[in-house]
C-alpha cells in the first residue's frame, strides 16, 4: 500500500469540504459551528483508497482568510494537492493566497478541481478553464489537469480518481528511515485512554511502546496506542494520518505546534538561518529586522527577520536571512516555511531552513553566506567541509553536522570520508566522533609547542612540562579530548617527545651533571646530612633562605641528573642513601623472605612517617609486593 497525504485548497464556500465528502463518503466538518455557519474552521480529516494500493490520508483545509493558520497547519506534510475554484466564481482572494502558500511550503505535484460545474452553463466551462491555466502558468500547476466536477451529481468524479491515481504513482512516498517527526495538529482525550494527538507522520516510523518526548518543551511519554485512518495499529508509517495516544503526558500540555518525537534525538532553535522568497505581490519591501509571523509545519510563532545581505528585500526577490524566532521550534534544514505580515495579515514570503543551528554571525558575512549558498545547492561535502571549518578549534561533532545540514547520515558518511581522504579535516575523537579542520589542527599543535616553549623559559631548570599541566592549555573553546591525538601527532612529526608524564621538546638530550653549587649543592648536602628522614621542601626553603618554588625546581633537576630521588610527595632522599637502604631490604628478604612494616623499622630506624612512603616507594619500583601486611620479593 502506498500511502500519501492529499489535501484541498481555494477560497471560502468553493466546494472543498462538499467535494471530499463526495469522493470518501465522510463529512469533514465535525463541529457545531461549522455545521451552523456551513463553513470549515478547523482541519477535517478523511481516507481515500484508490485502485493500484493507493491510500490517501485526506486534509480538507479552511478556506477564510481568517482561519489561514489552520489551512497553513494543513499543508504541512501534503503530498499532493486539489485546488477547489468554483466555476460559478472563478478566482478569489484566498484561491491566490491559498496558491501562494502552497508553493512557499514545498507542495509540488495536483491538480485543479473546477467544482459546480453543474451550476454553469457548459459553454461558460472552457472560459473558466482558459482563466485558471493562465492564473496558475509559472507555478507547479502549469500543466496539472483541470477538471470540472459536481458534488452534487457526482459528474466528473471517476475523472478526477483517475488523475489521482495517475498522480500518486508518480509521487514518491516520504522516507521512512531515520527518526519519526509527528507535528501536532490536533489534541483531544479519549475517555480510559487520555491524551491522543494527530498529525502527519513526516518520516520514520512509529510503534507501540516507543519513548518519545514533546518539544518545544521536552515532555516525555510512551506510544500507547496508535491509529491509521481510524484503524488500530502497532505502526505508524510516514506518510500516514496517524492519532497517537501518549501515556504520561496530560491534555494541557500537548498543543497544536508541539512535535512528537523519539527520545533525546532533535533538540529546539529560536534562530534559524533561511533563504528566503520575498513575493512578487508583498505590499512593500521586507526590511531589515521586521516582525513577522512564521509558520513551519503546524507551529505559528513571532519572529523577527535579520536580513544577512541587504538593508531591504524588495517583492519578488530572494536573499538570505536570519530569523529570530520568539519560543523555540523543532526545525530541520530543509524544512519549508512562510511568513506573514502582522498588519496586515497576509502572506508575504517564505523558504526553506538552511541552517537551524546557526553560530553568532555579523551581518554580511563571508563566511554565512558561503555556507548558506552551499546549503541551498545542497552540496553536501562542500556543506561539511564549511560546517567543520566554520567550528574552528571547537570541532563539530557527526550528529551535529547532520543536524545543522539536514544531509541523509549516509550522505554525510560518504561527504566526510572524501573529506579525510584528502586531508581536509581530521576526526579527533571515536565517541562521539568530532572533527576539525586541517588548518584547526595545525593552530591546536602550534599552541601546544608554543606552551611548552613558554612554560620552559619561565622554568629554565625544568627539562619539560607535566602532560596534565600542558594539557590545561587547551584553550576553553576546544575539547581536552583532542590532547592525546594531538599530542601523538607531534611525537609522530618528531617535534616533541612524551616520557611517561613529561613532555620536552623533541632532541632535548640529558646533559652530563654539571659540579653541583649554590641552592642545588645546598639541597644535595642538606638531603645528604639528615640522612634517613630527609627534611622536607619547606624545610628547605626555610634552612637555605630560599622559596619552595625554586627549590622545587632545583630538587626537578637534581632529579633528572640521579644524585636525587623522588619517593612521594615533598619526600625526597639522596640517591646513594635511598640505595643502600634498597639493599638491606632485598637482603633481609632474600634472608627471611617477608617483611611486615614493624620489621622494616627496626631494620632502618624510619619513623612511620618515612616508613611507610619508603614500603610503597619500593612496591611501585616493582622491588616488593604486598600480600596483606607483608611485603616479600617481587617474583619470589
């Protein structure tokens, strides 16, 4: 079965309510008021089966232009399309309006249904026909066929089954891979059942106990049931009319304009990047920051247009534009739109979203408007490249470029891998993948040298700086991810070298030891003096009348030359001590085997407070191990 989404169009009384009750059998118009005033106010809703498997899920719209927020709720998701003009009439205000909006919102495929046709004389017919071919010339409807038909007698109905058929077998089906979107466009409750929504299933499919959430708002909820054409079923295709009934969230928090989506995969905007089509027949050029209402599926919101090119747009052009938008909306790239002026109220342009997560930009940007234009030609490496290069060191992450491009993740795959061939860009991360720009990477790795650099001027007895210490210069705006790869490119282009926790700079050879004088010789001697219980780096800044940050650094490079050796902390011994107390531990145990701590003390005569850092001391140079309180030789 295939399955489509039909809706009607025109001005106010032309027949479009009468038409589709004509072709399904099913009075769309389900409220009181409608049924008084004989006119449509809300959606009305109907199924259609066609020979050939087709399945049209019918939207019968309004037709007053009071009530074009609920016809422009309608188009969304409409695959094709009848426009309504009454013969007896001809072409109205909303039958222009209505075709405008059409087209602004991605409706490219109907036909044109010419209705009381029995209430005309047969020569008038032709003369009406000729009007409308030359009122829909230059629009998707140039060609559509014309068909006069009569709810009334039913004349003309299997004619216009037929050029539906014909139609829809042209029309493909939306996709139905990836994540389902079900924009709301009518709530209720269900008595035992609670809240129901309804709406067009735009893509993916939708099941029976799938966690779902409510944006803008991010409610979240489960699949209790589903309907199909007011048929139960466990799933929910795009393309289908679908009523879906949500466990956990209450009536008052579902509204028309809200998006029923799977948990945790799209996030909201309230500032889009578009192009956007001024019409032909706006009042007067769009300026610069003007207040419009937009329109994107079945939500309605106040936004303000900041135009990206021009200080105004004048009818009948296009340009590219920024919108603000007042609450936040669920949109992706290459979602359609429209905008009205709010005084007055008409039609006056719309698009399609380019960018739903556009950065700061300054007007007039080099850099927005070569994204945008590969946007709009929808040139999806050049696309990722820009969005990769445009985060500079920030990187972007996979989901986030398809999120901002709106390309087809396997498209995506295929763009950003002819990117990495080429050394374009650089995946700096396995999860999530992030990249950045060749030219992000150079700038990162620069930094980095220059960091070290600085670090050793400032720090002329200190050999290198500590990785964790380097890696804190990452600056804010990028990732500490990227360290390591950083990192091991450096090493690899032999610019740096990395030894355990040190970096230095690459080439930086251990000179001899030079004689030993000043601070340095009086840290060695006072070390050497105190013998077994060394003093400490306070200690030492106090007897030689120095600071603890320079004897840090003397005590770094009597390390790095021997005479010197760190146990924990601010421990630290004379080497040729630290030595000979290594060798009467191996030989006690060599002797007797194990060792407990009350041993090693009569042993070497440490206080515990030296004791202990001593034991693991030994423990982490692999000499002993532990086994409960008793320490033996490692291997033994």
């Amino acid at each position: 079965m295939k399955h489509l989404i039909l809706g009607t169009a025109g001005h106010i009384d032309h027949g479009k309510t009468s038409l589709v009750k004509a072709l399904t059998g099913t009075d769309t118009d389900r409220l009181k008021e409608e049924k008084a005033r004989g006119i449509t106010i809300e959606l009305g809703f109907a199924h259609l089966e066609l020979p050939g498997g087709i399945e049209f899920g019918v939207v019968d719209v309004p037709g007053h232009e009071k009530f074009v927020r609920a016809m422009v709720a309608g188009v969304a998701g409409m695959d094709l399309v009848m426009l309504v003009i009454a013969a007896d009439e001809g072409i109205m205000p909303q039958t222009r309006e209505h075709l405008d909006i059409l087209r602004l919102l991605g409706v490219h495929s109907g036909l044109v249904a010419l209705t009381k046709s029995d209430m005309v004389e047969p020569d008038w017919l032709p003369l009406v026909q000729e009007e409308v071919r030359e009122f829909v010339a230059g629009t998707f409807l140039e060609t559509a066929p014309i068909i006069p038909v009569s709810s009334k007698t039913g004349a003309g109905l299997d004619d216009l089954k037929a050029e539906l058929v014909r139609l829809a077998e042209g029309t493909a089906e939306k996709k139905r891979d990836g994540a389902f979107r079900l924009p709301v466009d009518r709530v209720f409750t269900v008595a035992g059942f609670g809240t129901v929504v309804t709406g067009t299933l735009l893509a993916g499919e939708i099941k029976l106990g799938d966690e779902l959430e409510l944006l803008p708002d991010r409610i979240p909820g489960r699949v209790r049931g589903i309907q199909a054409h007011g048929a139960k079923t466990d799933i929910g295709q795009a393309g289908q009319r679908l009523a879906v009934n949500l466990q956990g969230i209450d009536l008052d928090q579902a509204h028309r304009g809200d998006v029923v989506v799977p948990t945790g995969i799209f996030r909201t905007s309230r500032r889009v990047d578009v192009r956007l089509d001024h019409l032909a027949s706006a009042p007067r050029d769009l300026r610069h920051r003007t207040t419009v209402r937009f329109h994107s599926g079945t939500s309605e919101v106040t936004a303000q247009i900041i135009l990206l090119e021009h200080d105004a747009l004048p009818p009948g052009q296009s340009g590219y534009a920024q919108l603000r938008l007042d609450q936040p909306l669920l949109l992706v790239s290459g979602d359609p739109y429209l905008i009205r002026a709010t005084s007055p109220s008409v039609t006056i342009g719309g698009g399609i979203v380019l960018d739903p997560f556009p950065p700061a930009r300054r007007r007039r940007s080099d850099d927005a408007l070569r994204l945008l234009v590969s946007l709009d030609a929808a040139e999806h490496q050049k696309t990722c490249n820009l969005i990769v290069s445009q985060a500079l060191l920030s990187g972007v992450s996979f989901d986030e470029i398809v999120l901002r491009s709106g390309i087809a993740r396997k498209q995506a795959e295929t763009a950003l891998q002819g990117l990495l061939a080429a050394g374009e860009i650089v995946q700096m991360t396995r999860e999530p993948r992030v990249f950045l720009s060749r030219s992000a990477v150079h700038g990162l790795k620069q930094l980095l040298l220059d960091e070290l650099s600085g670090y050793l001027a400032a720090n002329p007895l200190k050999e290198g700086i500590s990785k964790e210490e380097l890696k804190t210069r990452i600056p804010r705006r990028s990732d500490q991810r990227f360290f390591a790869p950083l990192l091991a490119e450096l090493e690899k282009e032999g610019k740096l070298a990395a030894e355990r926790e040190l970096v230095r700079p690459a080439g930086a050879r251990k000179q001899a030891a030079a004689p030993l004088s000043g601070l340095g010789a009086g840290i060695a001697r006072l070390l050497a003096e105190r013998g077994i219980e060394p003093p400490t780096i306070k200690e030492l800044a106090e007897a030689l009348r120095s600071t603890e940050k320079e004897v840090r650094d003397h005590l770094a490079l009597l390390t790095r030359e021997g005479g010197v050796t760190r146990v924990s902390g601010d421990i630290f011994y004379d080497s040729a001590l630290l030595k000979t107390i290594e060798e009467k531990l191996i030989s006690h145990l060599r002797a007797k085997a194990e060792i407990i701590p009350s041993e090693f003390r009569e042993l070497t005569g440490l206080s515990r407070k030296f004791m202990i850092p001593l034991l693991e001391y030994f423990d982490s140079r692999k000499i002993t191990i532990r086994i409960g309180d008793k320490r033996v030789l490692r291997g033994r």
